[in-house]
C-alpha cells in the first residue's frame, strides 16, 4: 500500500491477494531474479524480514583486513599481494552485506503458506447460490450443455452442480502430463474449465526431472481422512497467481489455456460475469476471438459500466471498438449494469437488437399547444437509450432548416419557464432539454416557445451504454397550426 500511494495510485488498490501471494513467491528466491544484478538494494522493509542480528565484527575484521591491505610496509612499500589481499577483503565485506540484506527467507514461504491457509478458509466457505439458479437451468434446457471458463479458485459452480443435480466435469479428472485437455458437448451438463486452479486441485510435484507434475482432485471425503493443513503431509491447492505464474510450462497451465481456445471457438457469445479485464493472456483470447468472426458477441454483466467511457484499460477499449456502429446503429456488445443477483437472467438471455437506421430510431410527435409553450413527444422506436438531449431549433417561413434558430427547451412547463427567465437575466445562449432513460417503445416530453406553421428541428443527442461518445439524430417536424391533442 505504502509502494501504490508513493507512486500517486489509491492504496486499496494495491490490496489484492494474487499480487500479494506472487510477490512472496518472488522474494523467496529475490537473488535468482533476472534483475537481480542490477539492483544494489531492495526495500529496507524487505531486509529487514527474517533478517539476523548483526554486531559488526564480520564487517570489522573485513575492514581491517581491508586497510592493512591499503596500508605501505615498514619499509613503505606494498606487498606483491597487496591487490589479491583487496581483493579478498572487498569480496568478505560485500558477502557479509550481502548476507545482511538477504535474512532468512524461509519467513516469505511461512507468509504464503499461512496466506493460502486462510485463503482456502475463506473461499470454502460457500454460502446460498440460488441466484445462480439460472445457470444451471441453462445448462439443462440448451443443447450441447454450457460451457463455462472461471479465473475463480472457490467451488461455487461445483455447489450448485451438487445442489441442481447438474452433471459437472472440470476436464482435470482423468487429465495427464503430455496429453490434450478437451471438453465434448453433451446435453445437461455444464464444462467447467477453471484457468488459475482450484481450491480442490492438489499438486502432487514432481519427484524428479523427468517426472512431470501431476494433479489430482480432492473429494469431501478426502477431506474427512486427511486435514489439509497437516505439517506432516502438506496438501496445498494448485492455484496459479501473479502474471509470471499463468502461463507457467509445468502442470496443466498451458493445456488449459489451449482448452480455452478451443471452448471459445465453439461458441458465438461470451457472457462474461465479474471479470475486471485484469488478466493480459485472457483479454488477449478475447481479443483474438472477437477479431476472428464478425457474428461474436459479448454480453457484460456488471453494475459499474455506466462509468466506463474515459477509462483507459481493455473492458473501456471492447466497448469503443465494438460498441454501437455510426453505420447502422447495431452492437456487438450488450451492457447489463447491474448485479448477478439482479442482473443474470438478463445477461443470459440478452437479445442484441437488430441494426436500425437514425431516421427510424426516434419519432417526434406534436402533443400539444398551450398559450406560450408547445409539447413535442419524443417516442423511442429503437433499442432504449441511458440519456438524451434535445435542442430545439425553428425555421423561418422559407423553412429551409440550414436557417433555423435555435430556442430553449425544457422537461416541463417550469423547466422552460426557469430557462427563459435565466436567459433574460444572464443573457446567456439557449438551452436544452435533458431527458432521462427512455425505454423501447416508451416516450418523453419536450417543452418549447409556442411556435405554429414552422419547421421545427429536434436534435437529439443520444447515449447509450455501449456508445462511450453517444451518437446525434435530427428530426424535422412541420408544426401545425393546431396540434390534435387526442392522438396517442
């Protein structure tokens, strides 16, 4: 935390645990790092862990040696081995040192084993999921199963397999060293490929060069016969952490990335559920398989996309790039912000609304005249919008639009009272109209200076979750000289 608020970031984000447990792996063997050479010291709080106490007679009698060694004779001359004895004293000064700054780093494998103790204590304690419910009445209703691919550890999606009585293969079962990791469709059943490990995936290492490491999957009652944390028989989950251990050459890491790609081949949309895009190697799958086919979609379950636009990292990046088209207003990315427990069957079920022209998306209807202001209905024929602005413009008798005027406009008769009497006081320029959500199908009000038998111009600024910029639509209405105020 101290390091992230040095370098101007928000300590909480530095509170994450695979970075924590990759870096107590990194510093169990600090000196074998390949920048190893080029760091003169670590951190003082580094040093100072595990490290023994020192008197100082190591480095004292070192430094004596060291300037007898400097030092002219009797007769005020240097010995012939004057050189080799410095030599030999900088080489004792800097092991002593060297031996100070190391310490013992037996105290970092004691922090990783207590941290995954507790880590395992935590994430086995499931609780309800019901809310996910609906992923287990998919994988029995559609054809071929589901397939599911989780960076996650927990046993959540086992939970629910036992509870729903939904049949459940992780592909690691009968996996060996040296062989394909694959998954085939079969109906009811849900394929679970856990990239990083599981909690109840135990590394049984190898005993030698040539033997490769293997993984076997514990059972409850294998948990009854042997407590996991016996000092005697170490059983620890295979989990990958940190960015130098995911794509890892030893275990089943890269067969499970190569099954990844092969799941998500299969496949043309991805629904993707509490992924914060943090992983390089799985934004880089999904970037491959989204350039690969212009018919793949992703469908983001997650409350905080409404906040996305101006964010610099690869879940902002998707929805730019595949986000609504200027062409003809279709998307190859739906946006459900919201929750899991609120929002899963939504995501599952999302329907991409099919491409839709400006001119279509919005219709702009003359609801009705009073004596200073006139209503227009703006009614949302296209997919439903997060926000809209509508500036009103009026046209002169030619009513060529190119010479329209703008006027203010407001969300209701107050509204544009407020705006015209702030315009005469302040003599500032007009003002629009800020609508809020509009649902497909559904409409809003538009209140303006009371204008007859003119060409009025509605431009819509539109936003939508998965259009980080929004996109702009003009409607062109002649009003009447009378409104008919019995239409819908």
């Amino acid at each position: 935390m101290g390091h992230q608020s040095e370098n101007g970031g928000n300590p909480l984000e530095a509170v994450n645990i695979e970075r924590l447990i990759s870096a107590l792996r990194l510093l169990q063997e600090v000196e074998g790092h390949e920048a190893a050479p080029f760091v003169m010291t670590w951190k003082p709080s580094v040093h100072s862990l595990g490290s023994p106490t020192f008197t100082g007679s190591d480095l004292g009698r070192a430094g004596d040696r060291l300037m007898e060694a400097l030092s002219p004779s009797s007769s005020g001359r240097r010995s012939a081995f004057a050189g080799r004895n410095v030599e030999s004293a900088v080489a004792e000064i800097s092991k002593a040192a060297i031996s100070a700054s190391r310490g013992d780093r037996k105290v970092f494998k004691q922090a990783e084993d207590a941290i995954l103790e507790e880590l395992v204590q935590i994430l086995s304690a499931v609780s309800s999921v019901d809310y996910l419910e609906p992923v287990a009445r998919l994988a029995q209703e559609q054809e071929g199963g589901l397939d599911i691919l989780t960076l996650n550890y927990d046993l959540v999606l086992e939970t629910l397999a036992r509870d729903s009585k939904v049949n459940l293969v992780t592909g690691i079962e009968n996996w060996q060293p040296g062989t394909p990791l694959s998954f085939s469709l079969e109906d009811a059943r849900i394929n679970l490929l856990k990239m990083h490990g599981s909690l109840n995936w135990q590394n049984e290492g190898a005993g030698s060069p040539t033997e490769p490491v293997r993984i076997s999957v514990r059972t409850d009652e294998d948990g009854e016969k042997d407590d996991q944390w016996n000092w005697r028989r170490p059983v620890k989950p295979w989990i990958v952490v940190g960015d130098r251990e995911k794509l890892a050459t030893d275990g089943p890491t890269l067969y499970l990335y190569a099954a990844a790609q092969e799941m998500l081949s299969r496949t043309n949309n991805l629904v993707v559920i509490g992924y914060g895009f943090a992983d390089k190697h799985v934004n880089n799958l999904i970037r491959d398989w989204m350039l690969s086919d212009d018919d793949r979609t992703i469908t983001l379950l997650d409350p905080s996309l409404q906040s996305l636009v101006d964010r610099n990292d690869f879940r902002a990046a998707l929805i730019r790039a595949y986000g609504v088209s200027k062409k003809d207003l279709g998307s190859r990315i739906g946006i459900v912000p919201k929750g899991a427990r609120d929002g899963l069957v939504e995501a599952l079920r999302y329907q991409y609304p099919p491409p839709i022209s400006r001119d279509e998306y919005f219709t702009v209807l003359p609801r009705g005249d009073e004596d200073r202001y006139s209503i227009a209905r703006i009614v949302c024929d296209g997919p439903s919008v997060s926000n809209v602005q509508v500036s009103v413009s009026v046209g002169d008798d030619s009513a060529d639009e190119t010479h329209a005027s703008p006027v203010d406009a407001g969300t209701s008769e107050s509204d544009l009272h407020d705006k015209l009497q702030r315009q005469r006081s302040y003599g500032r320029g007009t003002f629009y109209a800020t609508l809020g959500p509009i649902e497909h199908g559904k409409h809003q009000d538009v209140f303006f200076p009371r204008k007859s038998r003119r060409q009025i111009v509605f431009a819509l600024q539109v936003g939508r979750p998965d259009a980080p910029y929004g996109f702009f639509i003009q409607k062109t209405v002649f009003w009447p000289a009378e409104v008919d105020q019995t239409r819908p």
